[in-house]
C-alpha cells in the first residue's frame, strides 16, 4: 500500500514517523511545501489552493491514499481535497478528534487545543469535540512554536520564556491537543511545564487510530520505501527527515 503525506513544511514527519513505527504502509512519499510554509498566517483561499496543488502533484504516484499531516489544511481545506482526489484524503483534525475521545472518558475534562492562529480561528477541533460531548474547551493559537522547532529549540530558556507568554493566565489542562504536527517535537518540554499527568494528543499517533478505525489493515509490512520530495530545498527535507525518524 502506498500512501502521499503532505504537509506545509517539515512538521509531518512526526505523523511519518508514528506511521513507520507502525509498520502500515509498503511506500510513504512525503511533501512538504517548504517553500511557502508556513500555512498558519494564510487566509483559507490562500490554503486552500495550495493544498490542491499538493494533490496535483500526488497524481504521478499512483497512491492508494493520501494523508493530509497540517493541521491547517485539514481545518480548512480537505473537502476540496477530497473533490480532486482519485484516492481517499483524511486529515489529523478528525484524528485528533477521535483520539481525544479515545482517551478521555470523563465528558468534563479540560481541554486546552494548542495549534497556529489558521487551525485556532477555523474552530474545527472545538465543533468536533462539542459534538463528543466535551464542553470545557481552551484554544490557544501559537504560532511562535513553529519557527523555534523549525530552528531545533525542543527546550531551554527561549521555549520556557515562550511557555509563561502563552500559558501563565490559563487554567492548567487535563489533556493537551497538540494541533500542529511540529508540536510533538517539544512534548517533554511541555510535560515538564505543564502537571506530569497532563494527557497529549499528539497528530501522528492520533491518525494510526483513524487509519485502523477507517481500513482493514491485515499486513504489517517490516520495511517501508520512504521518499522525500519539497517544493524548495528537497535535500535539506531529506536530512532533517533522515536525522528526525533515525534512518
């Protein structure tokens, strides 16, 4: 089985990283538009055309499906991707989602969703999760994670500083949406900010529940051809994926 993951930039190699772990696919080919990440700051017109293009250039691979690893994208546009697709579009908005049901069986928990001012604004994790049943929501867009983990700051001063600016006027979470896949890359940091029960939702292994709830997986497969492809700097992607997922 071959699967496209398509993100705005580097951050959905932590989505491929959970699906490698998890030994689903034969062929992962990942693109990140690292040209013109990131997709957060963009208006919906903006992003959604961009994550069309993403399905053109899919087309040349004969995929059996496509995961949509932005969260932006999949708050914004994945119906219009799924209109051009000649396979199946899910996205890690829906994943999320599903998985914080999974993993919260108290109705009443406090939510905090963390995610870039795009997926924030578009309120698409606080309509699914009212429609679970969750009612104590909190949603804090922030983008500034984005470039720190884009320019390796996973801990340390600059991070904490970043934590008390975002944080410190917020009632302390029982769980926590990471809904920006950069975001897992400074879960220990946030573990270590945040009470150490503190549940995180994080994309990738949210979307290997979706994938095993929506398809009849019956074969793990013990190696996976993995292909790198950016619509700027393609061998800078292919080190930092290589660095990331330890290949």
């Amino acid at each position: 089985m071959r699967v496209g993951v398509f993100d705005s930039g580097i951050g959905g190699l932590t989505v491929v990283k959970s699906l490698l772990e998890n030994k689903l696919f034969e062929e992962i080919i990942y693109y990140g538009d690292t040209a013109r990440v990131p997709y957060g700051i963009k208006d919906k017109s903006t992003i959604i055309r961009y994550a069309i293009e993403a399905v053109e250039f899919f087309k040349d691979f004969n995929l059996d499906l496509i995961i949509v690893a932005c969260n932006t994208v999949s708050a914004h546009a994945l119906s219009e991707m799924r209109e051009v697709s000649s396979c199946p579009v899910i996205g890690v908005v829906e994943a999320g989602i599903l998985a914080t049901s999974n993993a919260l069986s108290d109705k009443n928990s406090n939510i905090l969703i963390l995610g870039t001012k795009a997926t924030i604004n578009s309120k698409a994790y606080e309509i699914g999760l009212n429609a679970e049943g969750f009612k104590n929501l909190q949603a804090k867009a922030t983008g500034l994670f984005v470039p720190l983990v884009e320019e390796g700051i996973y801990s340390g001063d600059i991070l904490e500083a970043t934590f008390r600016h975002y944080f410190d006027s917020l009632k302390k979470p029982d769980a926590v949406i990471l809904g920006c896949t950069h975001f897992p890359l400074i879960t220990d940091a946030l573990e270590g900010y945040f009470n150490k029960d503190t549940i995180f939702i994080h994309s990738g292994d949210a979307i290997v529940q979706q994938l095993e709830k929506d398809f009849n997986f019956k074969e793990k497969f013990s190696s996976t051809k993995l292909e790198f492809f950016a619509s700027e700097n393609p061998e800078a992607l292919k080190a930092i994926g290589k660095e990331w997922l330890n290949i």
